[in-house]
C-alpha cells in the first residue's frame, strides 16, 4: 500500500497574512495583558515593582496606575527601512545598515 507523500503547508503570497495579522494584534495588546496580571503588584509599584512597556500610547495613560512606555519613531523607522530597500535595489555601496533614531520615554505612576 502507497501513503500519500507528505504535504508542507503551502507558503506563498499572502498564504499566511491572516496569521501576520493576529500576531501584531497579539504583540500590541501584550501589554495590557501583562498590566492586568499584575494587578496584584499595584499597590508596590513603583517603590519595590515596575513597568515599562513600549508604544500603546492611547492605553496606557487611561491606565491607573498609569504606564510608563517606550515611544518608537513609528514612522521614521518605516521611513529608514524603504530608503534602505531602495538602496540595496540601486546597488548602492556605501549603506548604513545600523541606524539610531531617538525615542522618547512617556512616564507613569509604574515606574520611579
């Protein structure tokens, strides 16, 4: 008797975009699901317990005790990596593949 030949999942354009999709959902709300878990260490924070987390900006002032977050240059990062692209696609010699862009920090009641 013949088996079937194993299959891989088809991995293509777009054959995994729904799961993209769910991942970033995933990443973004990670820090309010980490603030609800600790709920229990509010009372301590920021003396003995604290959070710092990155981006969710519109979250994570309406939060009591408010967050302390990261804030990343959303758009210059996208900004950097196209120029970068398109100069890998002109054969450009002389590309800077590590860039420092500056982020601000918003501070909470999370952290000292």
């Amino acid at each position: 008797m013949r088996s079937a030949p194993n299959k891989k999942p088809r991995r293509g354009r777009g054959s995994d975009s729904g799961c993209a999709r769910r991942l970033a959902a995933d990443l973004a709300s990670g820090l309010p699901d980490i603030y609800v878990a600790m709920r229990e260490f509010y009372p301590l924070m920021p003396d003995k317990v604290g959070l710092l987390g990155f981006d969710n900006t519109e979250w994570a002032g309406v939060a009591s005790p408010s967050v302390s977050i990261v804030v990343q240059p959303a758009y210059e990062e996208g900004r950097s990596a196209a120029q970068m692209l398109i100069d890998l696609i002109d054969e450009k010699d002389n590309i800077d593949n590590h860039q420092v862009l500056s982020c601000s920090t918003q501070w909470g009641t999370t952290t000292l």
